[in-house]
C-alpha cells in the first residue's frame, strides 16, 4: 500500500489545501502528516516546539512519515521540513511526488506573519525567504511533479495536479 500522491513544498505552497482538494477529485482519503504528528503527541505543533524543542518534533515526524507511507493509500501532505532529513528523502523516491512550488511573495501573503508556524515566529519574511532558499533543491530533488502555484487558484492547480496523477 502507498500514497496515491504525496505532497511537499514551501510554507505557504498550498500542500493541505490542495492535497485536500486534489483527494476530491480523485474519490480518495486526504490526510496531513502535520495533524498526524499533533494526534500522536495529543498537543498542537507549537507546543511541541516549545516543550519539546524542534529534534524532537522531527524525530516524530520522520516516524510518522515513514509508517504512513507504508500504510496510507489516499493523497498526503507533508509539512514543509520534512525533506531535510536523508531518511525521509530516500522513502520519499519509491513514491508520487508533487512538489508545489511557491515564490516568496506568493508565501508571505499565504502565511501572513507566521502565527502558528514556530520557524517563522521571528521575522517571518527573512526566516521564510531561508527556507525557501534552503529547501527548494531538497524539495526538486524528491519530486515527480512539480506544478507552480504562484497567481494561482487551489482548484486551478488541483484540477492541474490531478489530471498528472490520472495520466501517470
């Protein structure tokens, strides 16, 4: 058993909101690795963060990666760190990739200031403008699919994304 898709990218690429919609279109389950990983630890991701620190909230992530992967068939999100760790790469390569990229303009206005975001807490144009920097290879490097998202509607991009999935 695998995903149907799973999707990585940026802050702001619109993984949830479109995975969501894109699980429509296809008849099947959506599920969001991020609410996985907030069910497990029974607090929400911020919390986590504080007190916890963030190698524990990875630590976490990777296992809630990897037994998803192996036990999901539906449409999955990842949060937008999950491709820094070798790992999660790696399981990430037997699988349907769809990165949605993201400009930094585009991700600013769709995170606004980072409320809820720990990495973006402080300075959340800086910090995203790093990310963005610091993952797109990661993100390229795991991808079948990678669809732009920026000046675009959810159900113009999940309608796009869908329509690869069917084809492949």
């Amino acid at each position: 058993m695998a995903p149907r898709a799973v999707f990585v990218g940026a802050p702001g690429a619109g993984k949830s909101t479109i995975g969501a919609a894109v699980a429509a279109l296809l008849e099947t389950e959506f599920a969001d690795a991020d609410t996985i990983i907030e069910e497990r630890a029974g607090k929400p991701i911020p919390e986590i963060f504080i007190d916890d620190g963030e190698e524990a909230f990875r630590a976490l992530e990777r296992q809630v990666i990897a037994e998803t992967l192996g036990s999901f068939d539906g449409v999955l999100a990842l949060g937008g760190g999950a491709v820094l760790h070798d790992g999660t790469r790696k399981l990430l390569t037997e699988h349907t990739v769809v990165y949605l990229s993201v400009e930094l303009s585009d991700a600013v206005k769709r995170v606004g200031l980072g409320a809820g975001r720990p990495l973006l807490n402080l300075n959340p144009r800086a910090t995203l403008k790093f990310l963005l920097d610091q993952r797109r290879p990661l993100y390229a490097e795991v991808a079948t699919h990678t669809v732009p998202t920026d000046g675009r509607e959810p159900h113009e991009i999940a309608a796009e994304v869908a329509g690869l999935l069917r084809a492949a």
